[in-house]
C-alpha cells in the first residue's frame, strides 16, 4: 500500500497546466483514503465513485476548491 503523499503529489503534478499553473499555487490538501471492504455512506457519492466501487476497482476522487479561511478548519 502507498503512502497518502505518494499517491497525492502525482495528481498535483498531473493537474498543472490543466487545472492551475503552478502546484506552488496549492494551499491546502485534503486526502482520505477508503477501502473497499469498509461500510461507508454511498448516498452522496459522484456516479463515477459510485460505479469504481461497483466493479470493486480502486479509484480516485478529485474535487478542486478555493481555500476556507484557516479558522475554518479549527
């Protein structure tokens, strides 16, 4: 299993040029890693995340942001 970094940086570094200019660009990163075999809420789920976990295949959920002011997140 991979580390969370070494699965984040790679699609921060796919996203430039796409998504924004620069990586250095990014403020904050929020990465939660879930496994197939747990229970979890489905009902809000994008269809995409939706049908990965119906195949039972791995994927990945990205969702761009501005950042929250820091007292937000206290």
């Amino acid at each position: 299993m991979l580390p969370m970094d070494d699965i984040v940086k790679p699609i921060q570094d796919a996203l430039v040029g796409v998504v924004f200019a620069d990586d250095s660009l990014i403020a904050d990163v929020e990465s939660h890693r879930r496994f197939l075999n747990s229970t979890f809420d489905v009902t809000r789920l994008p269809p995409l995340v939706l049908a990965g976990i119906a195949a039972q295949e791995g994927c990945v959920y990205v969702k761009i942001s501005r950042s929250r002011p820091l007292g937000e997140y206290l």
